[in-house]
C-alpha cells in the first residue's frame, strides 16, 4: 500500500477544517500551536482516521496523550512549531525474521485500536497493515508465525452488526479452506464478546483456533496492552493444541499473562480496565505466559486441519434484547409483537424474573409464534425459574429458561437458530442445546467473579 | 394475630384446587400421597402463599426442600399419611427477652423470602409477621434491639415498581419522625438494588440508618441465609455509627460475616450464591461480624437523630432504560420519544458508546426535551465518552455521560431527578451531581470485581 500521495499531508480532512489546514499549510504529523479567543494548545496535529461525520474540527494529540478537537470557528491561527514526518512513511527495509517452518496465522482486522501504531516522532497512531509493520511492532511474532494480513473492516466495534459477523465468518473459513493454522481476529473491545459468541455459533466444526484479540488502552499509551495481547494471540493461533473460537486479552492487570477466554462465555467487565475480560461461569481454557501456551481445561476440541468446517453464517437479526427493570413498560414487549420480531431475549432479574404485568404481554408474543428466552443481568449463576411461583410462571406460558448463558451470548444465539428454524419446538430445543460452549452443565460456585 | 380458623385448612386454595382437596380432607400441613396417572409423588402439603393468578395446581413440598405444583387434572387421589399441624399455631407463650435500653429498630416487610419462617414438623414456610415471630426465629435480636414490625407489601420483588418506592419512603419518613434508632426494610433480592438507591435519592440527610436485606436461600433451606442477615441487619440499623441507606447481605460465601454495601452502588452479580451482593466501583462501608460493625470507610455521615429528614419520594416512571448491543433497532428510541416519555438511560458498551446509526434517534430525542444519560454495561469502570470518536459524537448530542453510576442507579436516578425538573440543564447538572454516594471522585483499580 503505497502512501506517499500528497493527500496524506491532510489525512482524513475535508471541507472547513481542511481549508483552514491548507490556509496555514499545516500538515498532519506537524507539532503546531493552535491560538483560540481563550487560549493557546499545543500538540500534534493527527489525521482523521476513521470517517467523520461533521469536518469543522480540527484534531490535536496532547501530551497527555489525550486527543482534542478544537472547533475551526474558534480557531484563530495555527503555526508549525516543527515539521513532522510524513505519516505512514515507507518502513526502513529491515529484514522480517521468521521461522520458514512456523505455523501460518491468518490476521483478519476489523478495526479497533489494536490494529493501530504509534508514528514516535509525530505521536500520531494510524493502522499497521500489513505483515511488515506488525513485524517491526512486534518483532517477536517473526519467532512464533509466519502472517498474513488483510483489512476486512476499519470500525469501531459498537459499529459491528450481526451482518459484519456474516461477513467475518465467511473470510475465516476462506482462510481455512486455504489451509492456515489458525486465524486472528483483531478487534474493538466494547462488542468483542458478541461478536467471539456469534463466531462460535457460525464455525462449527472448527479445525484450527479462531483468536479475538483487542486491546483497552491504544498502543500510543504507555501502559498499552495491545502489543502482549497480539502476541499472545498469535501464539495461540499458531501453536495452541484446541481448535476453538477464543479471546485473548490481559490475564491481570500486570503484563504477567493472557487468558484464552471460551468464545460464548467471556465479557467486558470494565471499562478501561487492561483485564477487564473474564470468563463467566466457566474457566478460561488457557493461559499464555513467557511465550507458552498452558491448558486449564482438559475438555477441548484439539486441532485437527482434516476436520472440515461446518459454515453456519447466518444471523436473524429481528430479535430484541430487552432488560427487565421495575417500571417496564409492557408496550416495549408490544411494540417487537406488532412489528412482527422473530424473538426475544429478556435480560431479567434473579433466576429469570419479569415483573408479572408483563405476562399478558409476553404471552401474546409467544403465541404469535414469537420465542422468548429468559437469562440474568446478574451475569453470574444459572437460570432456575422452578423456584418461585413468578418463574413458574413464566416458563408456563412457554418462556425458554437460558441455563446458564450469558444475556449477550443467549441473544446472538437465537439470532442465529432463528436463521435456521422458525419452528417454535425446534428453537426451544435448540436454545436449550449446547452448541458451543455456551451452555455448561453445572455452575460451580468458585466461578464467581472470575 | 389469630390463624385459629378454619381457613388455615386449606390456605391459599380456591377453586379446583381447594376442591380437590375438601374431596380427600387433606389439610394444609399434612404429609400427603398425590397419585397421578404416572407416579406417586409424597411430600407436605404447602400453603400457597402469596396470590396466585391460577387455582389449579396443588403444591407439596419435597423430601429435597423443593415445591413442586401438580395439576389438579393429573391428580387421581391424595392420601394423607400423617396429619400436620396447624400452620401457624399459636406460639408458644415464652418471655422474649430483651434489654430495655436496647435501641429501638423498626422492621418494615416488604415481602421476599426473608420475612418467613418455617414450621419444622409440617416444613411448610409462611411469613414471620411480628417482632415476637422474629425474637423466635433468631433470639439473639433481643440482644440489640427492641423491635417494631410492620408489612407493607408482600410481593416478590421483581413487581416492585416505582411507586411502592414512594411508599416504602413515606412509611420509614414516619418511623423516623416516631422516633426509631434505625429502620431494618427486608426486600427481595432480585431488585434489592434497584430500591436501596431509590430510597438512598428520596431520604435526604438521614437521622439515621436504613438497612436493606433480604435472603438468598429461604428460611426452610440448612444453607440459609436469612438469620445471620437479619440479625445483621438489625444489629447495623441499632448500632451503625453512620445514617445511610446499605444492603445488608452476606460478605462471603460461609457465614463468616455481612457487609453493609452503599445503597447506590451496589449490584446482585450472581442468581443464587449467598454472596452474589457487591460493592461496584466502591467498596462496602462496614462489615459486621461476630455481633459487631467494624467500619471499612471514614468518610460517612454520622448518625444524629437530631438532624431533619428530607424527604423527596417522587419518581418520574416515564423513564425508559435502553440496553444497547449489536443490532440494536432505532425503533426502540423512536417508540419513546414518540410515546413522550421524559427520560432515557442507555447501557452502552465501553467507556460509554452505542451504534453511531443510533445518534439520529437520539439527537431528537435530546431536541424534545427527552434527557438521554449513557451508563455501560460493563459495570465496572467509568464513563469517558473524550477517549473516541463514537463517544464525543454523542457528547455533541447532548447526551449526559454517566460518571461510575451503576446503569440501575442512573435509571432510577433520572427518574428522581425528573420528578422534580423538566428543565434539560438543571437535569444535566442533578445528573452529575453527587446526592447519595451514586458518583465517587475517583474510580480505584482494586475495587475491580469486589
């Protein structure tokens, strides 16, 4: 990918923030210092990476680290304090160590801050794209695979729909028919265990491991994570002996090791956190610590290139995911019944409550053939709906208990057996099968908070 | 009260159900053989206790400590092995004994399976009603206080709606104007949460402790929790150095201790275990064990009875509160702002983000004077919506970042603040102001996961 167009002299900016750039004939990668009615900021000037939706800001990176967009009305000059290298330069020619013998990994991106480098001199962070960079990044993974890379999307995750799962899965099995060892999946934290959960559903049969990996803190921040985190992933790619869809991210919160978190049972527990994934109501099947991958889990489906991949892509995305919470309003249930959704997810309280005057509601969804699956926003523990007569309830009118499946992957799931049958009898069976590691057959109580 | 008549018989039962049961004299209490055309199922005859919306199924309880209801249509007959005693009897005239300096802790019921206690010969579990009930239950409360007790619901707690706050809240106003050392309010666990921060917004500047607690396991299970909860409870409402509003529950997993958690910042994380209540983003503020409170925080407001109530009941139950996930429908945000709700809490993913194909949904929302605040779904952390793109997009919007507020805390605030003010900028400014704990300066990484 060539990049040393002009363009990039204003990466990403378009109408008035452009021409103000152009005006001062600032270019990104500059140290500038832009002087407002108020103030004076100085820092450097960063491209747009990603597509905007308004052009009047212009975006400096602090030296905090922060980024700041100052609004071009309120800008009245900008100078360059010192001219800064292009962005995206053409790497130094250094030679790629590998192994002609390691294992091939497949890199697919679909954006979030892991798939980014620092520019050290300018501070500013674009994507690295391709092998190269992440070799020069990360120069051990030359020990450990030989890579492959492509871009598939650059966005954010909270922009991931069940149609980019779609897409996703069809690439990875394109990889496997090509006969990679195993596949990296980078991407943005806030969405990576729906996403790692619909992957699960839609590879069945895996021959090799599918990796998530992402990171909480952007790899221009000292205390990045995404540096280990990627090689930990590529490591398990490439060597691990299960062919399962994973998550690996930061163990704790040191740069001691990473967990391999069961696709269909992790989550995002913190928002900034650097081990903010934990493996929920199961146990992490592994860890990767000093390069070494050590199994915590003895039930594994192991590698095998000669299993063939069952592709099962499909998502049905006319289901709702609806919290329960004192005051409800039943016409939210009213509203998924009249706009004729396929199914709902009730995220309820306890053992798989509701608040009772929803039943009528409920009810009436269920019998216009619409599924209902009942899981916790305890998020720990197991859905029993024997225990009180509410529970009871509700499974009498035909609500489908969860188990012990996490609300996010419970909801993906029936986006993706809903692609499959509309059959009422079928999808309750379905839902109460364990397809993936989704559904575990007993709790244990050591679980609890990770 | 009196439970001499003969209603007591056939408690709770109508319709086919107390038919059946008239047709073989089988009395509530009575250890019982129901035939079915299956299989003979024996256990003891259990009063439906709270109201049911069907009068066909006649419940016994297992050798397992489980109620299981049969359908009066598979019933073929009943025969009674052994007759029970009458639920309820009359107890035993024994000298409760209590020291009369004891502060004086008013107990108010608002259901839930703490406020019960079992009859050992019939195993059957009915609701300990008044303070001598209690002293029989768990004699060691003569020991700290001299109870007074009251019910004022009798519902499970996932129908526990915004308005039984505003009575709950006028109820302990009285308590607290008669007088009382602390009030004690047992609650069932599935929403728990949800009320101690309501209350912690309606009581302002408290006299005295409010002690919410409720039980994991009910009274007729050996592993319940209800005891060492409610002593606890009563033994902080009496004793406590500090009025705030706390969840009283227990601190581990044995029956080591209970901590008194914020009542705005704590969560039910775990569908079952009896230490599933923790302190998120914060930590507890005392613990209680072996009869005594040892005080984990220095920062609290002390008690002083001299110090005026102030009292703000009211909630706004035109709140809508949002989970947003891949795939999420602008439906859903439309259907309120169509609806005139005044008020919605987004639990967004990450540092607080949502789908960006949301934003124009909620650009008219916030453009009709509908408030929009994110939380996360992450639980732990705190919202920084600066860090991306997605998040200072919504910032532009309008949308009020949630600080660390528990998304069930910032629902059940907005709607607090809402019954005061509809003005978008004093709700802004409410939102981020501290009023009960909800908001901490800081968030520390050790307080990750309790």
């Amino acid at each position: 990918m060539s990049n040393k167009d002009d363009s990039n002299l204003f990466s990403g900016y378009h109408g008035l923030a452009l021409n103000i750039l152009q005006k001062f004939d600032a270019h990104v990668g500059d140290r500038v210092k832009i002087e407002t009615d108020s103030k004076a900021l100085e820092g450097i000037l960063i491209p747009r990476a990603e597509l905007t939706t308004t052009h009047d800001h212009v975006v400096i990176k602090l030296k905090n680290g922060y980024n700041l967009g100052v609004h071009v009305s309120k800008i009245k000059s900008i100078s360059v304090i010192e001219r800064g290298r292009m962005l995206r330069p053409e790497l130094p020619e250094i030679p790629v160590s590998y192994r002609e013998d390691a294992p091939e990994v497949s890199i697919v991106s679909t954006g979030g801050t892991i798939a980014s480098r620092v520019d050290y001199q300018s501070g500013a962070v674009y994507p690295a794209l391709d092998a190269r960079d992440l070799y020069n990044v990360v120069p051990e993974l030359g020990d450990y695979a030989k890579l492959k890379t492509r871009f598939l999307f650059n966005i954010f995750s909270e922009n991931i729909t069940p149609s980019h799962w779609t897409k996703l899965a069809a690439e990875i099995a394109k990889d496997i028919q090509d006969g990679v060892d195993g596949i990296v999946v980078t991407h943005g934290t806030d969405t990576m265990g729906y996403s790692s959960a619909a992957l699960s559903f839609a590879l069945q049969n895996l021959p090799v491991p599918v990796v998530f990996v992402g990171s909480q803190r952007s790899s221009d921040r000292p205390s990045s994570d995404a540096a280990m985190n990627l090689l930990s992933a590529v490591i398990t790619a490439a060597n691990a002996p299960f062919a399962h869809v994973v998550v690996v991210m930061h163990g704790t919160e040191d740069d001691k090791f990473c967990y391999c978190h069961p696709g269909t049972k992790v989550r995002k527990n913190h928002t900034s956190k650097r081990d903010a994934f934990r493996t929920i109501n199961d146990y992490p099947i592994a860890k990767v610590e000093n390069g070494r991958i050590i199994m915590l889990k003895k039930d594994f489906v192991p590698r095998d290139k000669k299993r063939e991949l069952v592709l099962k892509p499909k998502f049905d995305n006319r289901v709702a995911f609806v919290k329960a919470y004192p005051g409800i309003p039943p016409e939210i249930i009213d509203l998924f019944v009249d706009k004729k959704y396929h199914g709902i997810v009730l995220e309820g309280t306890g053992l798989g409550h509701a608040p009772e005057y929803l039943n009528d509601a409920l009810k009436r969804a269920i019998e216009e053939g619409i599924p209902v699956v009942m899981t916790s926003q305890c998020i720990w523990g197991r859905i029993n709906m024997y225990v009180y007569r509410t529970g009871r309830q509700l499974l009498n009118l035909g609500v489908i208990p969860g188990e012990d499946m996490l609300p996010e992957t419970a909801y993906v799931k029936l986006m993706w057996v809903l692609a499959q049958t509309r059959d009422m009898k079928e999808i309750r069976s379905m839902m109460l099968t364990n397809f993936a590691g989704e559904i575990t057959p007993q709790t244990r109580s050591k679980e609890f908070l990770g």
